[in-house]
C-alpha cells in the first residue's frame, strides 16, 4: 500500500507545487523524481514511464487516485512476472566475477573464507571465526 503515499508525495504535492512552473515541468519533473526516488536500476526507466502517465493523469482528471489505480496495477504486474520469471531474466542478471565465484564455491562446499582481515568464517559446525 506504499504506492498510495507515493502517488500523494509525487503527484499530490510535488507536480502540484511544480505546476506554477507549467504542465510540462510538472510532469516532466515529478516524474523524474520519482524515477530517481526509486533507485539508478533497471527500474528508472519503467518508472519514468509510469511517473509520467501518473502526471499526465492527475492534469487531466484533477484527481490522485486514477494515478494510485495505475501504480498499483504496475506493482502487481511486476509482482506476477517476478513469480512466473524469477527476479530477473539471465540476460539481465549481473554476471559474477571470479571473486564472486570463489566466495559462492566457498560457502557451498563449507570451506573457509579468507577476509581481508586475515580471518577465516567456517561454515563447518563447531568452529567459528579462527586465524
């Protein structure tokens, strides 16, 4: 139910007290905001999208809650395609380097793993950190 208080924060306050400055700033610049607000991901774009559909509502019905309809039907969407997909398609997930790839062998086959520290983390029973 976060998208009800987002849609009153972006929409309701910030591309009203934007529209002094025109409607094209105001849907322009609560989207982008509210683009931003959710993170420099593969996210900003669809949200951009979907921020700007919300302005352009809010100028033509005068209204929040056409906008709330619509994030809340994105955020099911996404829902249902990450249950169906998985969190993300293989060709968007980042690729692991051999860093990453040593820690992960590490952790499956319960050897220890070296921090820069000089530590090892055992996921062995019985032993915690040792030198």
């Amino acid at each position: 139910m976060r998208y009800i208080g987002e849609e009153f924060a972006f929409r309701g306050v910030i591309a009203t007290a934007l529209g002094r400055y025109g409607t094209q700033v105001s849907v322009v610049g609560s989207a982008v905001i509210f683009a931003l607000a959710h993170g420099i991901n593969l996210a900003l774009i669809p949200a951009i999208v979907v921020g700007a559909t919300n302005g352009l509502l809010l100028v033509r019905t005068k209204s929040v809650w056409p906008g709330v309809i619509v994030h809340a039907v994105n955020n099911g969407m996404a829902t249902v395609v990450s249950m169906l997909f998985g969190r993300a398609a293989p060709a968007l997930r980042p690729e692991r380097g051999p860093r990453e790839r040593r820690s992960a062998r590490c952790r499956r086959e319960g050897s220890p793993v070296r921090w820069p520290s000089g530590l090892a983390a055992s996921r062995q029973p019985g032993r915690g950190l040792v030198s």
